[in-house]
C-alpha cells in the first residue's frame, strides 16, 4: 500500500477508515463464531465442562499478553516504515520479529506446560473440572508458537493497509475449527475442544505466514536482501511492546484475580461468567478491529511525518468504535437469551449470565473509547502512559470494587465492578487521546 496522503477530507477520512476497519471488524467476529462454536459443543457435555474451560480462560489471555505485545512491538514499525515509503526497512522488522517470535513462544510454551498441572487447582477449581481443565490449558500451551506466528503476520499485514487476508483466513480458522472439534470433542471432550482450536491454528498460521513473508508483494522476504541483526528494531520493539505486553498481562493477571473470585460462587456461576463474557466479546471485537486499522492509519500517518492527520484518523476511528459498539451491545441486550440457548442447556446458567451481561453491556460505549483510543495511541508509539492508566483502572477499580461486591451481590457484583471500571477507563483513554504529545501536530 503507498504511503498516506497528509490530507484527506472528511469523506476520504471516513472511507479509510471504513474500508480498513470492516476487514477487521470481520477478522474479530470469525474469531469470537469459533469461541461460540467451543462454547457450544463442549456446553453440550454439560455445566461440568463449561466451567472447566472457564475456569482457565483467563489464564489463557494472561499468556496471550506476551504473543499481543511481541507482535505490536513490531507490526507498529512496519506501519510507520509503510507510512515513510521504506518497504525494505519494514521487510527487515519483520525478519527480528519472526525470529523473536519463535523464541519467546517457544518459552511460552514450556511455562505453560510446566503450570498447566497446578493451575487450575490454584484458581480454586473444584475437584470434578481439575483434569479437564489442565488438558485444556496444556493443549492451548502447546499452540502458542502457532499463536505467535499468526498473530505477527496478520498484525503486520493490517499494518500494512491488507486486512482482507487476515479476514478470509481467520474465517477458514473458524471453519476447520468445526470440523475439527466435530471429529474430536465426541471422542476427547473438553480435550478435544482444545486439540480442534490448536490443530486449526496451526492450518491457519502456516498460510498467515505464507501470505506474509511470500506472497506479499510489499512484506515478501527474499534472500537477496541482507538482515544482519540490528539492535535499534530490538530497541524499538521492545520500547513499543513491553508496556502492550505488561498492559495484557497486568490486565489478564486481574482476570486470573476475578476467576478467583467468582470461583468461590460454585460451577454454575463459573459457567455463567465463561458464557456472558464469550457472548459479550461478541460486541467488542468489532471494537477491536476498528483499533487495528486505527494503529494502521495512525501508524502510517505518523509515518508520513503527517501528526495532524494522524490525530483526525484517531478521533474518527474512536467515534466509529463508539457507535458501533453501543449498536452491537443494544442488540446482544434483546438477543442473550436465545443466544446463551444456543450455548448451554442449563436454565439456571442461562439465567444467571444473561442477568450479568445485561449489567455490563450499559458501559458498552465508553468501553469502545477504551479499546480504539489504545489502538490509535499505540499506532503514535504512545503506549506507556496508556497502558499504566489501563492497568490501574482494571486493578484498583475493578478488582477493589469485586471484593467489595461479591459477598453481597456474588455474580451480579463482580460484573457491576466490571461495568463501573470500564466507564473509568473509557474517560481515562479519551483524555490521553485528547492530550497525547505523540499526536500533538508540529504545526501547532
């Protein structure tokens, strides 16, 4: 994709906008459709099961925050390389983040097999889930190098301007996932569910990275060009990604925490929790994809040496988050009933987690600010101050206001403290955008 033009009107703001957000809009529904689709199958082998995969879910976002900050810590320089007209520069980022990649997920990777025994014993789990919810754990561990590669190539991808790739195959992802669990869940259960994620990733990673490094024609890595190892990308990646990464995990830590908590309300409340929060991403990962094409045309703005356009491109992109969100949210708000019938035979799970989501769905817009508002500012390289001020609303609000709640309210105030912090950290994100000298023009 050429560099960015330094002005658009607001119409071609907008188009951008729109055409680089719909692909990711769609790449996020294909990923949360095959959460629905585990959720569904294994919430047919009952309440048990459900609450097994809940159980360390969270543990699963917490190693996740490594794979996120690695692959933003080197995607947001290819934009910017992108964004300046410098391909073969962009082209030797992605070299060090692959193979920076494949170690740190190779040490993922032994973490978790190491931890996937003790954990859910250490979340609280009762004693019917532990062996599933370990076999889980431990098949998700050994994805993760194929984590790793997916997500790094589909990053720089969007990064530079391709979102459709990512898309299609994403979706292909949610497919083979179907299949796979189909042939699998029956014979291994919980396991299966696992083994079908895992396998899929694994199809999908290997065509993320084709798609990347061969047939890109802007990313594609040859052997004619030299890559000898250069310090300053590590320096950079690692300026750019340890706050992303710190960001994820400190905010995954924090739903480790909440696990804890609702643990102690029983399998039933764990099982509700696991599908109000899978249907609820549902909502937010729109939002999700409109802040990957919100770090791309921030990226590639910033780039350009354009700020003023840059900060536009954020302000656009967090307004459109907003709206779409606050729709989706009003729609999962009437739809959750039928839609946690699709997940659980269970009526006193459905119940339960459709009462929980209906509370946390009211801070839906200022969530959206939250989500897009991180992505702009880290397309700018501003992810610092960003990612303290998330993780202190997260772990002082949320997390202090949970403890207040539970005994009193059990379920219903663990996620009033979830929608309380959200709105927090919605405000919080704005005035950084608002306020931000990585957005600030130099001609002002």
């Amino acid at each position: 994709m050429p560099a960015l033009k330094n002005r658009f009107g607001l119409s071609g703001e907008l188009a951008q906008v729109w055409r680089l957000s719909v692909p990711a809009i769609l790449t996020q529904i294909t990923s949360i459709v095959m959460q629905y689709i585990d959720s569904a199958m294994v919430g047919r082998l009952g309440p048990g099961a459900s609450a097994a995969i809940g159980l360390v879910a969270s543990s699963t976002w917490l190693m996740n925050g490594f794979v996120y900050g690695i692959s933003a810590g080197f995607s947001v320089q290819v934009a910017h390389h992108i964004g300046a007209g410098r391909d073969a520069d962009a082209r030797r980022v992605i070299r060090h983040g692959l193979i920076v990649g494949l170690i740190a997920s190779a040490l993922l990777l032994c973490a978790g097999a190491a931890l996937s025994a003790p954990l859910p014993r250490w979340l609280g789990g009762e004693a019917e889930i532990l062996a599933d919810a370990s076999a889980y754990f431990l098949v998700f561990a050994l994805a993760i190098p194929f984590g790793q590669m997916n997500a790094l190539a589909s990053s720089c991808l969007q990064c530079s301007g391709n979102m459709v790739t990512p898309s299609v195959l994403n979706a292909a992802m949610c497919g083979l996932d179907v299949v796979f669990n189909a042939l699998l869940i029956p014979r291994f259960g919980v396991l299966g569910a696992g083994m079908g994620t895992g396998l899929a990733m694994a199809v999908v990673s290997m065509a993320m990275l084709w798609c990347c490094c061969v047939r890109s024609p802007t990313l594609r890595l040859t052997r004619r060009e030299p890559c000898p190892l250069d310090t300053g990308i590590l320096r950079r990646a690692l300026k750019i990604g340890t706050p992303v990464a710190g960001q994820e995990i400190a905010m995954c830590g924090a739903m480790v925490a909440s696990t804890r908590i609702i643990a102690s309300l029983g399998t039933a409340a764990i099982a509700a929790n696991s599908f109000a929060v899978t249907a609820e991403s549902l909502c937010y990962m729109p939002g999700y994809g409109i802040s990957s094409a919100a770090t791309t045309l921030v990226g590639q703005s910033v780039g350009a040496g354009d700020q003023h356009q840059a900060r536009r491109f954020a302000g656009i992109a967090t307004v459109f988050g907003a709206v779409v969100m606050t729709l989706a949210g009003a729609a999962m708000w009437l739809a959750c009933p039928l839609v946690f019938q699709l997940l659980t035979p269970s009526l006193e799970v459905r119940a339960l987690a459709a009462e929980v989501l209906r509370i946390e769905l009211l801070a839906e817009p200022l969530y959206a600010v939250s989500i897009v508002a991180s992505g702009a500012l880290r397309g700018a390289e501003d992810t610092l101050v960003p990612s303290v001020l998330n993780l202190l609303s997260i772990w002082v609000v949320r997390i202090g206001l949970s403890l207040l709640l539970v005994g009193w309210l059990g379920l219903h105030g663990v996620w009033i403290a979830m929608a309380v912090e959200l709105c927090v950290r919605g405000l919080l994100m704005l005035l950084r955008l608002r306020t931000s000298k990585h957005l600030v023009s130099k001609q002002q």
